[in-house]
C-alpha cells in the first residue's frame, strides 16, 4: 500500500556501521582518524604559509632600507606598542656600574636634586642608537638646565669611548650585558626613562627614537628655566642673536682650566694674552662641520684685525685633531665653560681683549661667528 512507507522507512544512513565486521569498523576508525589529521595538517600548513608570506615580505623591507642606508631598529617596538616599564612613582632600581673612566657610578651619582635624570639604553652595534646619537649630545648641552641625560650603554669600552668623543657624550655608564635595562624593564634599544629628583620613576618607558624625542621634548618643557634646544635652529642660515651676559660683558674672562689635546691642564687665562675669539665647537655638530672649510681658511690667511682663534671644543683628541685645526684646541667635555659665558649652542664665540676683559656678547651660527673670527668686534681696541 501506499501508505506502508510511514512504517518502514527503509536503511538508516548510518545503520549500515552495524552490519560491518570487528575488522571493517576498525579500517572504518583509522580513515576517519587520518582525514581528520589531513584537516589538521592542511590548516597548519595554511597557517604556515601566510607566516612564511609575511617573513618574506620583512626580509624584503630589510633588504631594501639595507640598500638605501636606512637605519633599521631591531629591537624597539613598533610606534603603537604601549611599553609600561615599571609604574611611575615606584622607586627607581639602584646600581653600580663602570664609566668611561673606570670609575664606579651609582644612580645616586647620576640623579640630580634640582631636575630630572633620564636614563637612555643605547648599544654601539645599534644602528638606530648610533642615528640619535648626535642630538643626545646636544640634549646634554642645550638642555642641561632641565634635564640631566645620562647613557646607560653596554658592549666594548673603547667602542663606547669613541662613539661618546665624537659626539660630545658625557655620563655614560656600562653595563655587563642588560642587567639595569632589565631591571627597568626596558625593551631594547634605544628606550628611556625618566627619574625623579626624588628617586622615583617619572615616565613610562619611551621605546624607539621618536618616543625618546616626544620625552625629551615633555622633559624640557617642564616648569623651570627657559633653555632654547640648539639655538642655531632658529631661522634658516643658522643665526640666532642673543642677549649679552650681563655680568660677563666688560668683566674679566673666567679663569676656567682645561686639558690640551697632549692631555696636560692649562688655565684659560694663560691664553688670552692677545685679542682672542673663543670658538665654541662641537665635532659633532652639522653645523660646525659646515663652516669648518672656510675657517680653516681664515686660518689660513687671517686679515690685519682678526684674532687669535682659541677652539674650546667637547669630544676626544682624536675626534679633534682630524677636524685639522691650525689653532690651539682645548677640551671641554661637559661645555660647562661655553655655558659660563652663555653660549647655548654650537658653533658660537666671543671675543676677549688684549686684558682678557669680555668685550662681546655670544655670536652663535656660522656667519656671526665667521664675522667675529674675520675681525675684532668695532669699538674694540686691541691693545
């Protein structure tokens, strides 16, 4: 009948499993089994190939900034990577490590009771380090009256020395491996922190140069004295005027001593027996390194006005003698001379008379310094 189906609808689909033998049922598990590990192995190898396509892509971004000179920063993370560090207002980590010259330097050491300190991990075999290298040297010079930049770098002691001379770098401590970056939780280089003059943590970790710059640039903009970063940014040639320092202009010279490039002391008075243009270098600065043709050539040929030139210059004697000076050179390592008579920046000088009086306020870029080498300031007697 028609309506016998209601009662037998025939094979269940999977009824058939029950009429397989012991042996058929077993044959019939491991092909399920092995279709499943085909399903797996299938996804992992999709998986697989994706990372592969993206490694691929890296090593082609790689070759190519490898290629065109590009710094590439390894270890940093990425811009949008929020890297904590330890939480701010905890105590800051203490240690003990070497400085340039072998002295022992605590963190007490380096803290400052009247600004913050910020601790900046560097490596001399770290590209993008080496890259920011030369506005920490000017950080350290320009912004000194609101922060105080020290180096906690790591690696060889004569790779660190050189790479500090030429570029003017002071502070710089170094650690056996990454034990203080470590213990700041620092995730590679370059990054920084911010201490406390109290000792505490003041920011989180600043990771990659950008960062670095966004906390130097929060640091210095701090309440605090005014100190302008590299003064000789301000307009295009590299000019700026600044005031005259009202209790150096017509008073006597500070006797300040300063080592020679043989390394032997020598008082700054003792070299200004003549009209004298103290030049304010760094062998780090681009822009000293701009105008570095044309006074030599004042060297060279020096006019009937001109002045003695004395170079007051920051980094090593070896970074100094190959900038070929035919004047006399003496290291400042700290600039704190150039900040006696209120030099902010570099290039800058001013002229001292015949009585070692000061008789001219700070000229600062290349074409009032040049000015001021080619001849003494008017209204000034050479004798």
């Amino acid at each position: 009948m028609a309506t016998a189906g209601w009662n037998d609808a025939g094979a269940s689909t999977v009824g058939w499993i029950g009429d397989l033998s012991a042996v058929e049922g077993m044959m019939l598990a491991l092909g399920v089994l092995a279709l499943g590990l085909l399903i797996v192995q299938g996804w992992a190898l999709y998986q697989l190939f994706r990372q592969n396509g993206r490694l691929l892509l890296r090593l082609d971004a790689l070759e190519a900034a490898i290629e065109s000179g590009t710094p590439i920063e390894r270890t940093a993370p990425a811009s949008n990577a929020r890297v904590e560090g330890l939480r701010v207002g905890t105590p800051a980590p203490s240690f003990s490590l070497t400085n340039l010259a072998g002295q022992l330097t605590t963190l007490a050491d380096l803290r400052m009771a009247d600004k913050p300190t910020m601790l900046l991990f560097s490596d001399p075999g770290c590209g993008p380090c080496n890259a920011l290298l030369p506005e920490v040297g000017r950080w350290q010079q320009d912004l000194a009256d609101k922060l105080h930049l020290a180096v906690v770098s790591r690696g060889d002691l004569e790779a660190n020395r050189s790479k500090a001379g030429e570029h003017g770098i002071r502070n710089v401590v170094l650690q056996q491996d990454r034990e203080v970056a470590n213990a700041y939780e620092s995730p590679g280089t370059p990054s920084a922190v911010l201490i406390r003059p109290d000792g505490t943590i003041g920011s989180p970790i600043a990771a990659g140069a950008e960062a670095i710059r966004r906390l130097v640039a929060t640091s210095a903009s701090a309440p605090g004295p005014t100190v302008p970063h590299h003064p000789i940014h301000s307009n295009g040639n590299g000019h700026v005027d600044i005031p005259a320092v009202a209790n150096l202009l017509g008073k006597p010279a500070p006797d300040v001593t300063l080592a020679t490039l043989d390394g032997d002391e020598v008082g700054l008075a003792t070299m200004l027996a003549q009209p004298t243009a103290l030049l304010f270098w760094n062998p780090g600065c681009g822009f000293c390194q701009r105008m570095l043709d044309d006074l030599k050539a004042l060297e060279t040929s020096p006019s009937a006005t001109a002045p003695t030139i004395l170079v007051i210059s920051t980094g090593d004697s070896e970074i100094n003698r190959a900038q070929g000076f035919a004047s006399t050179v003496l290291l400042d390592q700290g600039f704190s001379t150039g900040r006696q008579f209120g030099a902010t920046g570099t290039p800058s000088a001013v002229f001292i008379d015949a009585e070692g009086i000061v008789a001219s306020p700070v000229a600062v870029g290349a074409p009032a310094v040049l000015d001021l080498i080619r001849n003494v300031p008017q209204g000034v007697g050479s004798d």
